[in-house]
C-alpha cells in the first residue's frame, strides 16, 4: 500500500500522540487542532504527521514528525508542502515554527531564523511558545505566497 498524506480524523487522536512522542515532540494542544492536521499513512500505520495552529494570517507549523522507519525518503517535506498549501487556502501568509532539533530541516524549505519578539502576539502567547517548547528552541518563519 502506498502512503497517502490525508486529513487527521478524530479516531486517529491515539496514535497521532503516540507518534509524537515516539518523535519527541510535545504533543500538548494537538487535540484542538485536529482539523488542520494531515497524516502520512502507511499499510503499518501512522507514518508521519504535521499540523497548523492559525492566528490570524499567521499558522504555526508544529507536530511535523516521521516516525524512524519511514525517514530520509521525502515524506517530511510532502507533509510540510502540503501543510503550507492548507494554510495558504486558509488565508495565511506567513508560517512561523519552533524545533530544536530540526532547524536544518526546515531551513532547507525556505524557513529562516527570527527572533521570538518577531511573532505576533497571539502566537506568542500559545501553549508551544509559552509552557511546550524550550527558551533554547530556534524560532524560523517565512512568507506564504499566494
Ligand atoms: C525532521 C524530520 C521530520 C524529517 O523527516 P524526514 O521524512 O526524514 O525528512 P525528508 O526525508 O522529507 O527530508 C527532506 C530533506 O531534508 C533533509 N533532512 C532530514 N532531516 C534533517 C535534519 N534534521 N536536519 C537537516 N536536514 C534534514 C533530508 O536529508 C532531505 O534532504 P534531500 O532532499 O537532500 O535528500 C524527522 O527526522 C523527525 O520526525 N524528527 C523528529 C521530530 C522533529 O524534530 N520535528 C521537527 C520539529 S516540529
């Protein structure tokens, strides 16, 4: 079976916090933002996932995550481009994401580094900026062409 990139369900809940954490990322908050998360899914299972928060006409892209046996084949940047084309058809023009670990990643896709006092204040105050992810965290942003 091949691995399709399609809309979360409430049903998949369970295991998307499964391979959150399998992945290392906080999956605090992700319930309430279902609706605009997408999942890789394989023959096994849950591959991948990745998700938007929306404030305003900025998303932040969180929960971008594959789980170890399917990494190094692309499925990361399917999920993000296609997370990015959601956003787009929601209005957004800007996309801004933390990661420690990943900046490399993501900078590979046209993320550059910001600083925290660069994101609006409703992003600012969500759970990921406030209480999830490290001060130490690299925040990278870019703009959303229409
Ligand atoms: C980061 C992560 C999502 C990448 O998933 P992946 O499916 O292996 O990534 P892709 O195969 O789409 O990689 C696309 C490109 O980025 C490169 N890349 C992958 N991970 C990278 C990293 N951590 N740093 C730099 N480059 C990386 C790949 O080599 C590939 O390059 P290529 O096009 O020249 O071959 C995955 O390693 C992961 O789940 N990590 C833990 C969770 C995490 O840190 N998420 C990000 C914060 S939300």
């Amino acid at each position: 079976m091949p691995i399709t990139i399609e809309a979360a369900q409430p049903s998949d809940l369970p295991d998307l916090i499964a391979l959150l954490h399998t992945c290392d990322l906080p999956p605090e908050g992700i319930e309430a933002h279902l609706e605009t998360a997408l999942l890789a899914r394989s023959a096994e299972g849950l591959a991948g996932s990745a998700a938007l928060e929306c404030y305003g006409d900025t998303v932040l892209l969180r929960s971008v995550a594959v789980d170890p046996a399917f990494r190094r084949r692309g499925l990361a940047r399917q999920l993000v481009q296609a997370s990015l084309a959601l956003a787009r058809t929601q209005g957004a023009r800007r996309a801004v994401l933390l990661t420690t670990t990943a900046a490399g990643f993501f900078r590979r896709l046209g993320f550059q580094p910001v600083a925290r006092s660069d994101v609006s204040a409703a992003l600012a105050g969500s759970i990921q900026f406030n209480s999830v992810c490290p001060d130490s965290a690299d925040v990278l942003a870019r703009d959303l062409l229409p």
